[in-house]
C-alpha cells in the first residue's frame, strides 16, 4: 500500500508542477496532503481510493463556522486529495478548482421524511458529525437509486433491489473496502427502518450482500515488552518534544483517550485537586472523566511546568514552533515512538494501538465491560467485546472440547 501510495503521490507532483505551478504554497500544502494521508492509510490498513480519501477529509475537517484560515487550509487538502484521485484515473489534465457540491437528496417527500429520521437517530446516539455526514450520503444515494426505477414506496422494495444497487458500473471500480462501508451504512438504514416498525413482515437488511458485510478482525495490541518500554519512558525519542510526545502516548497507552481528544484537551481539564481529567469526546460528544494516574499525571505535569512553550493558548499540547499554537489533527508522535520495534512488539504504528492495548489490559484484569467502555469512552457496553480476542489466556477457556469428534489417525492423535 505505502509504496503504491507515494508512488501516486510522486506522479501526481509531477503532472502539477507540468501545469506551471510554482507557488510554494500550493507545493508545500500538497506535500502534507500526502504525507498526512499516507499515515492515516497506513494507521487503519486502507488502500487509496477516493471514498478512502473523503473519509480522511471528513475526520480533518474543522468544526463549522470554519474560521477562513481553517477554510483554507481544508480548501488545500480536499483538492490535493481530488488531483491524487483524478491522476489515479487517468483524468487529471489541467489544474482546476473543485468546488463544494451539496449533497444529492432524493426528491420523494416520504424518503426525504425517512433520510432525516434516521441523520436525527444516528445523532442522538452521539455517532461523530463525519460519520452521520457520510451515512446521509450513502442513504441518499441508495433513495436516489429507487427513485429512478420508479419504486417510491418504502414498503415496495424488495430484497432485488438491494441486491441491484450493488451491481451497478459504478461500483465496479472500487476498492472491497470502499464498497464495505457503502453495504455497512446500508444495512444499518434498512435496520432502522425494521426496527422502527417502517418496513414491516420482511427482513431487507439481511439482502445486503454478506461478502461486503462488516467484518470482525482479530485485535492487535502491544507486546508486553512495548507496553513497559513506554510506560517507563525507555524508549523516548532524542527530540526537544520528547516531554510532550510521552505525556500524549502515556494518555492514550494508560487512560484510553483517543488521539482527537489528546490534542484538544485544555489545560482547565484537568483537576489536579481532584486527580483527574474530564472533556468532552470528539468522535461522539459524550463528555468522560478519568482518573489521573500517577504516571500520566506526573508526565503532564512535567511538560506544563517544564517545556510547553508560553502561550495564550488554552490547550495542553502545543507545537514546538512559532506560532506556539495547538497541534495538527495528523501529528506523527505514535509513529516516531512504535518505529523502535519490530512488528512482533508492535503490529501497527499509530495511536490506535495503544487504545486497544489499554482495553484489552483492562479486560485481562477483569474489570467489567461497562467500566471498560465508559474509561474508553465507547457509548455501546458491547463494542468492547472486539478486545476479547486480544486477551489469549482468557480466551483459551472458551476453547469447545473435540470430546465426540475425535480424529482416528494416529499421526493426529
């Protein structure tokens, strides 16, 4: 993936300096672009796509009303994300503006009714702004998709026409997980329209094809040793940021926190009378407290007194450069800390890892899964069932007896 990508990257730098650009604005943006775009690919095991790329956008894109530096800024990564994807096709020929498009709604006043029903259910269980924004647009289409056969009626459809949606050229040319997360957005529309009593006496969601069907995988975490090595400071790299990069690894390694909410925490979150530290999530809105253990909070402490850089700004983690402002959403902190080990210690590179690897610590020590999944911040108690797999000793238990189906031959016996 990461060689195919900079390969991409290389070539589409090449057909734009062709154009005559020469504005190192444009050439410096699009070089983060890609640099930035590469570690959210590799973080989360994902090809480049156009779908992949608008993903990224949706989880950098700043909260409304964007200021016009924020604008231009996200302005510049949205359009070096539409030149990789139109040089990937082929059709990159000249430079362009792309302009924002408002999304496609269907024209059918019941499907209009339903679309909205369903945005105002997936934000009243706190799903992050992105993730509604992007269940909205594969509803639509899918609404959209009926409209033009003439099926009107929600009551009308008929497992035929989920299946046909799926079969059209226009999913043809992409990437398996591109064409997963449309199925998986699908299916839990059709879902809430059976669970709300809206489709009755038959089971839509289950037409949608299962090969595209979300998937459960194994959970990767950190060794043992990875695990000591950071939490002691081991293995600190020789940066002037190294305070500041412990601090962030130790709150994602030993609390939890996601790498959104790491660099939006204020320095009035964290009550040190008490020991503990309380925000609001990024991802779903829910506001969590957490205790401040020793180590974290002696590492925070540490930086805050030590070596954050002065400034009028509220938030904890600041860049070591002027402006001293808060952190970009993409900082390569996870990524200079994991690359010490060898991908037995550490299978992945990326805050992530460290989330699951506190999950799944919590879960070998038998601490209940609703403690769990409020110290991580998940809103369902049984999202953190996914971890089990991570934990081998607990999971050999469960093993189910051969007794009945022994095997015959010898050499197996």
């Amino acid at each position: 993936m990461t060689k195919n990508f900079e390969q991409l990257s290389v070539e589409t730098f090449d057909k734009i300096k062709s154009f005559g650009t020469k504005s190192k604005s444009v050439i410096n943006f699009f070089r983060q672009t890609c640099k930035m775009l590469k570690k959210y690919l590799a973080e989360n095991g994902l090809e480049f796509s156009m779908e992949n790329g608008q993903k990224w956008l949706s989880e950098i894109r700043p909260y409304e009303p964007m200021t016009s530096s924020q604008y231009i800024v996200y302005a510049a990564r949205r359009r070096s994300v539409y030149m990789l994807a139109e040089y990937q096709e082929s059709k990159l020929e000249a430079w362009r503006v792309y302009p924002q498009k408002t999304s496609a709604r269907p024209e059918t006043a019941e499907y209009l009714r339903l679309l909205y029903s369903h945005e105002e259910r997936l934000r009243i269980e706190g799903m992050r702004k992105s993730t509604v924004y992007f269940s909205m647009r594969v509803t639509s289409a899918f609404l959209i998709y009926l409209e033009e056969f003439g099926k009107l009626e929600i009551n009308n459809i008929t497992p035929h026409d989920i299946t046909g949606y799926f079969t059209q050229d226009s999913f043809s040319g992409r990437k398996p997980d591109g064409v997963k997360a449309y199925a998986y957005k699908l299916k839990s529309f059709l879902m809430f329209l059976e669970d709300t009593g809206i489709i009755t006496g038959k089971k839509l969601s289950l037409a949608v094809p299962k090969v595209f069907a979300k998937q459960e995988s194994i959970v990767t975490v950190l060794s043992d040793r990875a695990f000591e090595a950071i939490t002691n400071g081991s293995i600190r790299p020789n940066t002037e940021t190294s305070v500041r990069d412990h601090a962030m690894m130790l709150l994602a390694l030993r609390l939890g926190v996601r790498r959104s909410d790491i660099i939006s925490i204020k320095l009035s979150d964290i009550d040190w009378e008490n020991d503990n530290i309380s925000f609001i999530q990024q991802k779903t809105g829910v506001p969590v407290m957490l205790p401040l253990l020793p180590d974290v909070g002696n590492a925070l402490m540490d930086y805050i007194i030590n070596f954050r850089p002065k400034s009028s700004d509220n938030t904890v983690f600041l860049r070591h450069y002027a402006p001293y402002q808060a952190m970009l959403p993409c900082p390569g902190v996870a990524r200079r800390y994991l690359s010490v080990f060898d991908s037995t210690d550490c299978p992945q590179r990326g805050f992530h890892i460290l989330r699951r690897t506190c999950a799944t610590t919590m879960m070998k020590n038998n601490i209940p899964r609703s403690i769990i999944s409020a110290s991580i911040g998940q809103i369902d108690p049984n999202s953190v069932d996914v971890y089990l797999s991570a934990d081998e000793k607990n999971m050999r238990k469960c093993a189910i007896s051969l007794k009945g189906i022994e095997c015959g031959r010898g050499d197996l016996q």
